[in-house]
C-alpha cells in the first residue's frame, strides 16, 4: 500500500512538472524533470514489482515452515492465492529488470554517438554510465530468470507434496505474478 501511494506521488509530480512547465505555470529545470520521468519509467516499476515479491517471499517462507510443523493443515485459498504460484516471486522481477535493462541499453546505445559527435563530454559521461549500468542490469537478469524459474519448479513440487489442492484452485495458482500469459511476463 505505501508502495503503490508512493507511486502516485512520484508520478503525479512527474506528470504535475511537465504540464506546469509547458503550459508556463511555473518553470521547473529540466534536469528536475528529467529525473522524474526517468525514475517513473525505470525506477518505479522494479520497485513496486520488488516490494511485491519480497512479501510473496515473506508469506511462501511463513507456509512452507507452518507446514512443516502442522503437516496435515493446509492454507487458505486465499494465502495461496497471495504466496503460492507455479512461478517462483522473483521471476516477474527479474523480467522487468531484463526488459527495462535492453530498453535503456537500446535507448542509451542509440543517443552516446549522437552526444558524442556533439562534442558533450559530459552527457557522453552520463550515457555512458548509463550504457554500462543497463548492460549490468541484463547480465543479471538473465541469470536470475533461469535460477527463479528452478526454484518456481521446486516450489510447485514441494507444494503438490503438501497439499493436494482443488483443481479450481490449481489452475488460479497457475496464473502467473504479473497477470501476463503463461510465462510471458513484460517482453518475453
């Protein structure tokens, strides 16, 4: 909930800057402005998607030990509707870094010849440092796409050895984190 609040205030600012700036309301510097829409296109997505897998982690965590001490007790619908899926809580994560990591390696890539042939040193320094840190991002994310798809296939496992669950609850379970297709997260 802070997370999503948050947001809004982020991209209501985001949005509230440029509109007061173009309709001459108030000038706002654009390097104020730029920072905001970039920390709303890049930043605010991993965070809220990051904060979300951390408490499907938190709650996966809290079942798996509470079944280990009352083995016959099996969750609510619901708690495994929140924790419990057929994809690990880090998947979508990871796929949200690896798509906004090629986005900005295109987008950077494409701009540094550009700044470059300008003859501006320093946006050349900040596009470059860019550069570097999406190419990062995607060496990353890569990695962690494959290991949480691993441990979404042990967890799935490890609950079917649990819990023998209603075949309506099963195919819920199925539907990925961030609602997209089977396995198709943002850019698969």
């Amino acid at each position: 909930m802070a997370t999503s609040a948050a947001g809004a205030v982020l991209v209501g600012a985001a949005v509230a800057s440029v509109v007061a700036d173009a309709l001459g309301w108030m000038s706002v510097p654009r390097t104020v402005q730029a920072g905001l829409v970039l920390a709303t296109l890049f930043v605010l997505p991993v965070v809220w998607v990051g904060v979300h897998a951390v408490w499907v982690l938190r709650g996966r965590a809290e079942l798996f030990v509470a079944a280990e001490e009352h083995p016959r007790r099996r969750p609510t619908d619901r708690q495994l509707f929140n924790h419990l899926r057929n994809e690990h809580p880090l998947t979508p994560l990871w796929w949200m870094v690896a798509v906004l990591g090629g986005l900005g390696t295109l987008c950077l890539g494409f701009a540094l010849p550009f700044a470059l042939a300008d003859g501006a040193a320093g946006a050349g320094v900040l596009l470059g440092a860019g550069l570097a840190v999406s190419l990062a991002a995607l060496a990353l994310a890569v990695p962690g796409i494959r290991r949480a798809a691993r441990q979404g296939a042990e967890d799935e496992k490890r609950r079917t050895e649990l819990w023998s669950l209603p075949t309506a609850v099963e195919r819920r379970l199925m539907i990925p984190l961030l609602g997209a297709g089977d396995g198709a997260h943002l850019g698969a």
